[in-house]
C-alpha cells in the first residue's frame, strides 16, 4: 500500500509596542474582536488552503494556551488543522513574537520553505527555497541533493499589483460587461469559514471543530450591486 504524508506548518508574528496592544483597533472587543487571529492568523489560514489547492479541512482545534489581552482579545493562538485525506496543518500567530513569516509544506517527495510570505524581505523580490527526494550523503555528512533557492522579481509592489487587479475587474464590468470575479469573494469565504471555526474551538474549551462544508457565496442586492456582507 502506498503511503504519502502532506504537511503545512504557517507562522505570521510581530511584536507590537505598547501603544498598539492598548490602541490599535485590533485589540478592541468592539471594533476587530479576532484580534491576532483576524489579522496575521488570516494569512497563516490563507497560505495553508493555498498550499492545499483551497480545500477546506475537516476540522480544526485550537491549541491550548492562546494569550488574551484585558479586553478578552485574542493576541497569540496557534490552531491544527485536519483533512480526512491525512492531510495536516499547523499555525501560530502573534502581536507578541519577533517578526516572521514563514511557511513550510512537506510532501513525501519535496519541501517548499517560504520566509516573508506576507510581506517580502525586500519590496520588489522574494525568495524560497525547494527540495525534491532528499536523501543523506553515504557517510550521513550532507545532503543529497541540495534544496535549491529560488527568487522571483516584479517591476510592481504587491500592494501596487492588487490595485491594478483590483481596477482591472471593475473596468471589465463597468465596460466590458463582464460578470462580477468569483475567485476572490469565494477564497476570502473559504479563509474566514476556517478562521470562524478556530475561534469556536477556543470559546468551547478547545474542542474540535467541524468546518462547514458549504462554500457558496450568498449575497444581498443593492440596485445592479451584490454586496457580500462576509467577505472582506
């Protein structure tokens, strides 16, 4: 029988100052009450359904001891997440830990490490590193063969190129005619659906979690507009 083993480990953190762990609106109960989860634990959840081609887990559970702030806002968790497959996954994000942000995915065959998946070590490159059927040296001194580095370069910032995504499907419906892009409203369900869940597991003590397996996108009609309430 053939055995294969998938497994993606995701951390985003940074360590705040003071004055964002008292002010910042992510640390307010009444305006972001996700608080590190909403924030950098989304990226965590968003790179590992990347990694899995955005299949939804099974279920997930909160690890225990997530760091609340006075205000009862989550600002350090770590979560698993499980597919029926075997497939796993882990993530840890915090407001509390030195700035990183790493992914790591591990199949039978290869692994992919990335270092600054959120935002590059510099503004127009970024790197990461493969490596196909490692194997030890004969004298178990090394590595056969070598993980390879890879970089990859843009004329644009990310944040330059998501406006100009952004501009490019809305001239396509307001000129072209064209259907409003499901992608990106169905991804951002999908990445939420899992973020909801983790937060469930860490109101109920920790259990497992079922995640929902419904995906589609309802929205509300405003005139010639679908507004997606969920989706942000």
């Amino acid at each position: 029988m053939s055995v294969t083993s998938v497994v993606v480990n995701s951390c985003f953190t940074f360590a705040a100052k003071q004055d964002f762990l008292e002010n910042d609106i992510r640390v307010k109960p009444d305006l972001d009450a996700h608080g590190v989860l909403g924030d950098t634990g989304w990226y965590c959840i968003r790179s590992i359904l990347w990694a899995f081609n955005f299949e939804l887990p099974k279920t997930v559970l909160a690890l225990r001891g997530p760091v609340f702030n006075k205000a009862g806002v989550i600002i350090e968790c770590s979560a698993s997440l499980y597919w029926e497959d075997g497939k796993v996954a882990t993530f840890h994000c915090s407001f509390l830990a030195n700035l990183t942000m790493d992914v790591t995915v591990v199949g039978t065959n290869g692994t992919l490490h990335v270092h600054d998946f959120v935002v590059p070590f510099e503004e127009k490159k970024a790197s990461f590193s493969a490596a196909t059927k490692s194997g030890f040296t004969e004298l178990v001194t090394g590595w056969e063969p070598k993980p390879s580095e890879h970089h990859v370069t843009t004329d644009l910032p990310q944040e330059a190129l998501m406006v100009r995504e952004f501009s490019t499907l809305v001239g396509s419906i307001k000129f072209d005619g064209s259907k409003p892009e499901i992608k990106w409203p169905t991804l951002s369900r999908k990445t939420q659906q899992v973020l909801d869940a983790v937060k469930l597991s860490i109101e109920r003590g920790f259990e497992t979690v079922e995640v929902c397996c419904l995906v589609s996108i309802v929205g509300i009609k405003v005139g010639t507009f679908t507004y997606y309430p969920s989706i942000i």
